[in-house]
C-alpha cells in the first residue's frame, strides 16, 4: 500500500513539473500571452489602487484566468493542429480561426466587465 501512494505522490509531482513546463513554453515566445499578461497585470494594479470590493476582485481574476485559459487551449490546437497538418488545409485553418474566436469573446467578456468594475470608479 506504502508503494502506491509514493507511486502517486511522485506522478503528482512530476505532473505540476509538467504543467509549469507548459507555462514556460506558453510564455517563451513573444505572443499575445504577454499582452495579457501585461492587461492582467494593470487590472491588478487598478484593482488595488481603486479598492475594489471581493466580488468585484471575484469578477476581475475570473475574467483574467478566462482569459489565460482560453489563449493557452487556444495555443495547445494550434501546436496540434500543426503537427497533425503541417500543410495548409482548409478545415484545419478553420480549426485555429474558431479557436481564436473563443479568445476574443473571452476577452471582449474580460473587457467587459473591466468597464463594469472600474469605469463607476473612475467617475
């Protein structure tokens, strides 16, 4: 029994290994991972500066992280999408441009509700 929960321990490890590797190559490249980033990094400041309430800190962080996670899934189809279609093709193209899509609503969601969380607090 000893065995098994090191056996599992050790593959936990080796799994947040894995996924900090993926953030490394996630923000090796100059990308849009920066410029949000960089927009994450501003709504924080604001937030902090402006006092914003729990929930509107809630609404803020869910906005970023929407934002983060659809621009690495984003990422991750068209590392795939690559490797299986090296070639131009048509669905695979189409493939990568509704993934990008799924980025920009989640921005324009996380724009959104930055105007709602900040723009009262400005005037």
């Amino acid at each position: 029994m000893e065995q098994g929960k090191g056996n599992y321990l050790v593959r936990t490890i080796r799994s947040f290994g894995f996924a900090f590797r993926g953030l490394g190559f996630f923000f090796s490249k100059p990308s849009n991972a920066w410029i949000h980033l960089v927009s994450a990094i501003l709504a924080c400041s604001a937030g902090f500066y402006l006092d914003i309430t729990k929930i509107e800190w809630i609404a803020i962080l869910f906005a970023i992280a929407l934002v983060f996670v659809s621009e690495m899934l984003n990422s991750a189809l068209e590392t795939t999408i690559d490797l299986i279609s090296p070639e131009f093709n048509e669905f695979a193209g189409r493939a990568k441009d509704i993934a990008a899509g799924a980025v920009l609503i989640a921005a324009l969601i996380a724009l959104i509700i930055g105007g709602l969380v900040f723009i009262p607090k400005l005037l």
